[in-house]
C-alpha cells in the first residue's frame, strides 16, 4: 500500500481536488452533495491513473532512470512492475467512468463527453503514437482538463449552466496546476533532452520555462480579477492573500535547480491549496 500511494503522487492531487472546489463553490449554496462528491472521486480517479501511467511509460521509454533527481517513482525504483502499474491505471480510469456515471445521469450527454475525452487525454499524455508530454503540449493538457475542464464541469453538473466567470476561475486552476508540471520540466531538462522528451523547456531551454513559471504563476490573480467584477469583490480580495506566496514561488524558481527545484514544487503545491481554499471562502462569504 506505501507504494500505491507513493505512486498516486498525494502531494500533487491538488491540481485536482482545487478545481471541482472552485467549480462547486461558483454554484447556488448548499451544493448536491452527492453530484459533488462523484465528481472529487472521479477527478483524483483520472489524475491517479495519469499519474500510474507516466510512472510506467516514463520508466519503459527511458525518461525515468536511476539518475533521476525528481520525487521517487515506483517503477523506476522497482518497487512494482510496469505491468502492475499500468494495471492500476486501468482500475482508477474504470473506476473513474463509475463515479461518471451519477453525473451524466443528471447532467446528460455533455458529462458523457467531458468524461470520455478526460479518460482518453489521461492515457494520451504519456502513450499513445503521440503522447502530449513528449511533445511539448503538456501545459495546454493541464490547463484544459485540470482547468477549464474541471472546473466548468462541475459547476455545471450542479446547475446545468455555465458562464464567463467560471470559464474565468477555470483559467485560475488550470495556471496553478500548470506551475506544477512547469517546475517539474524544468527539473528534468537535462533527462528529458538526453530521452527525446520534448518538453516546452527542452525544446526552448530554462529561461524560457522560468518565464513560464512566472506568468502562469500570476495569471490566476488576473483571472480571478474577472471573476470579481462579475460576481463579488470578495472573490478578489481573499484569493489575493496568496500573492506572497506566489512571489515566493517566483524567487525559488529563479533562484533553483536540478534537484533543489523539488522545494519550489512544494511551495508551488501549497499556493495551489492557499488560493483555493482562500477562493471558496471568498465564494462562501460574498453578497
């Protein structure tokens, strides 16, 4: 069990649990709990499974060696199989379409879409004949599923609607979880050249993914910015609180690398957790 949760890669799950947060906090109070709940389960689901499988494709495509300066990865390590992690991907995305199943019962054809095409991306970002993540589309992959997607989805499987300011606090989410993968590629330049995996950082170098830290790391407070002229100022005012926490992130990208870049991704977790939790509060408290 360690090594399972060890490879679901816990510290990062907020890319996943934030979005559905946001996106149920924009909808009418009290949420459907249920339809909420679903949509958590079936969102970590998707991101495990993600996760399962770049574990084992990164390691059989030579990405993931015992050079590698990044978090453990259980197939690397050899502590399980490719087989038996691929095998567990497969169970989180079935698992996955499950917990789709309330949600397209409620919100029809458009959940059974969003939901096909999460489950499909999820495996494509790492095999595939074109996998995203070595192709330099992995930033675009998490802005639309743990972003736009996320978000959009569900707040409109509690209303069936869906408006500006949404779409807007999905770009929020979608930057935060990008940061993520931003410092992870700027990490594992070096591994990722030597490999083939042509990352936005490999293929245009350090500064520019050190740039990319730094926008997508503010977008999110001009985002919610939009959010806030349209819905309650207090959208603005507490999400704002994280801004320290966001420069601090900046300066340790800027002022980091190889190995020691693993604490910037750690910082850059927490501000995805602190605008989050600050931004539901923001939703909870305003007019």
């Amino acid at each position: 069990m360690k090594h399972w949760l060890l490879a679901a890669r816990p510290k990062t799950l907020s890319a996943s649990i934030v979005p559905v947060l946001i996106g149920t906090s924009l909808a009418p109070h009290p949420p459907r709990w249920g339809i909420f709940a679903s949509a958590l389960a079936g969102a970590l689901f998707i991101q495990i499974g993600t996760n399962l499988v770049n574990d084992a494709l990164d390691f059989r495509k030579g990405a993931d060696t015992h050079e590698r300066v990044g978090p453990l990865r259980v197939t690397q390590a050899g502590l399980v199989s490719a087989e038996r992690v691929m095998l567990g991907a497969y169970v989180c995305f079935v698992l996955a379409a499950l917990c789709g199943v309330p949600l397209i019962l409620r919100a029809g054809w458009p959940l059974l879409a969003i939901g096909v095409t999460s489950i499909a991306a999820a495996y494509a970002y790492t095999g595939g004949p074109y996998p995203l993540a070595y192709n330099g589309l992995g930033e675009l992959f998490v802005m639309i599923f743990f972003g736009v997607i996320a978000v959009g989805g569900s707040y409109y499987v509690q209303t069936l609607t869906i408006d500006g300011p949404v779409i807007a606090a999905g770009i929020a989410a979608g930057s935060l979880a990008t940061v993520l993968l931003v410092i992870n590629n700027l990490r594992d330049v070096p591994g990722d050249a030597r490999t083939g995996k042509r990352t936005m950082a490999v293929r245009f170098g350090e500064r520019f993914a050190r740039a990319e830290v730094v926008f997508f790391v503010l977008l999110p407070f001009a985002a919610i910015a939009v959010v806030a002229v349209m819905r309650s100022r207090w959208m603005l005012v507490l999400p704002a609180l994280a801004l320290p926490l966001a420069v601090a992130v900046i300066f340790c990208a800027f002022r980091s690398s190889g190995a020691s870049l693993n604490r910037c991704l750690a910082m850059a977790g927490g501000l995805q957790w602190a605008f989050g939790l600050l931004f539901v509060i923001g939703t909870l408290v305003a007019p």
